[in-house]
C-alpha cells in the first residue's frame, strides 16, 4: 500500500469511529473504484468502528461514491447525502461547441477543486450533468462559467429519465462459463485473452471490489465496471440454451 493509499486507509477507519462515537453521520468524500475497493479492505481491520455504512453516488449506477457512515437503525433517524446535481450549459447553444467528459473534467481541475469533490460527470449533447459534493456545489454554480470555448451556466437539477434510458441497454447473451473473463468478453466483444490485462492491470471491478482473477465466477446482482469501456449489471439467469451455454440478461450502461 503506498503512502496516499495508507491515508486514505486511516481516514476511512478515523470516520468509521467518529460516527460510532458520537451517533452523527458522517461522510466520506467520492472515492474511484480503486478508492472503493480499499475502503472495503479497512471494513476488515479491527480498528473499524461496528457501524452500518452505504454507497451512493447521486443516482444508482454512478461509478464515484461517498460512503455514509451510520443508518437509521444505528441513531434512529436519517440523513441524505450530500449531494447535489448540476446542470452545465452553454449561454448560446446556437454558438457552442460540443464537448467531451475529458473537456469538462478539465475545466473543472483548473478551477482548483480537488477531484474527490465532484463525482461523476455525464455528457448529453451540448449539456452536461455532474454530482457535487454541497460543499463544492454552491461555488461551482457561481464560478464555473466556462469549458472550452464555451461560456456555460450551471444550475441544481436532476440527470433526466430520458437520458438514463438512452444510455441504458437490456440485452440477452449467451456464454460457455459464468466466469468473469467470459461475461466480460461476451459483453464488450472481445476475446477472452483480450481481457486478461484489464484484471492485472486492476481495471475490473465487481459491485466496488478490484478483481483480478479473471476466473472469478459472477451471478445474478452483480455490477461489473471495465475501465475504458463502461458498466453492466448481470440481472438474471436464464438456464441452459440447447448447446449448452449459459443465458445471462444484462444491462449495459453507455450503450448505443
């Protein structure tokens, strides 16, 4: 575990305690997959506070999450997450150019705001939406005015149903084996051997924990996220198909 790793580590476990110790909720900033993954590591030290926790990044299949430390059961009441959608566009559409994640992501590092403060960001058409942490959300609405070429506005909003769906698709496969490289492969299109570097490189996730056994076997609820291709969920089973292959209804996020 490197330096920055060992931090994080130790600040997971300190807020673990701190809302076991004095009965508030507290919450983490957004974390990365890999972020993700090392705080369900720290769940298993023995430092961390016997407290209930969850994950939410603004709406369901958000990729960067905050954890929230506590529960109703645990102080008898609950709290939201402190969260807030914003909507980017531009003052003159007619004018504007359309942009990438990249681009977005960009203008907002240059405004000097730390990463783990705004979690995903969604590109549709000339708008963008992104989650922000409330601390951050208020400054961003007064300060980001531009992306590119492009001078923007920024307002509280929700990420559109329409949107959701547009980039959601159920589909049917079929595999030989429930085993991760396979589903993967089948999903993405590629070969088998074609995904082995995604699991050494630490690319693959299952429902926010690195894999790298690309023969870790999946079932039904689990969420997959690649790197550089995108997220599906396994939604069901649906027996044996007459060569003998596994059907699987997923669904795949970012999908045309």
């Amino acid at each position: 575990m490197n330096e920055q790793d060992q931090i994080l580590y130790n600040r997971i476990i300190e807020l673990s305690n701190r809302a076991y110790k004095n009965n508030i909720y507290v919450f983490s900033d957004f974390l990365s997959l890999s972020q993700q993954d090392l705080f369900f590591q720290a769940t298993r030290d023995k430092s961390f506070a016997p407290i209930a926790y969850d994950l939410f990044g603004g709406y369901e299949n958000c990729e960067r999450k905050m954890v929230r430390f506590g529960s109703e059961k645990d102080f008898g009441y609950e709290v939201d997450f402190p969260i807030k959608c914003i909507k980017i566009e531009p003052l003159a559409k007619k004018f504007a150019k359309a942009y990438t994640h990249r681009d977005y992501l960009g203008s907002l590092m240059s405004l000097g705001i730390d990463r783990k403060k705004f979690g995903d960001i969604f590109v549709d058409g000339m708008d963008a939406y992104m989650y922000a942490d409330e601390s951050t959300a208020d400054y961003l609405l007064e300060n980001f005015v531009s992306v590119g070429r492009n001078s923007v506005k920024c307002s509280f909003s929700e990420l559109p149903e329409s949107y959701k769906q547009a980039n959601l698709k159920e589909s049917t496969i079929q595999v030989a084996s429930p085993r991760a490289d396979a589903i993967i492969a089948r999903v993405y299109n590629l070969s088998r051997k074609d995904t082995i570097p995604y699991f050494t490189e630490k690319k693959v996730s299952v429902n926010g924990h690195i894999v790298e056994n690309n023969d870790k076997i999946l079932a039904a609820g689990d969420s997959v996220s690649v790197r550089g291709f995108g997220k599906f969920n396994i939604v069901s089973e649906g027996g044996l198909s007459k060569k003998g292959k596994l059907n699987l209804t997923v669904e795949i996020f970012g999908a045309k």
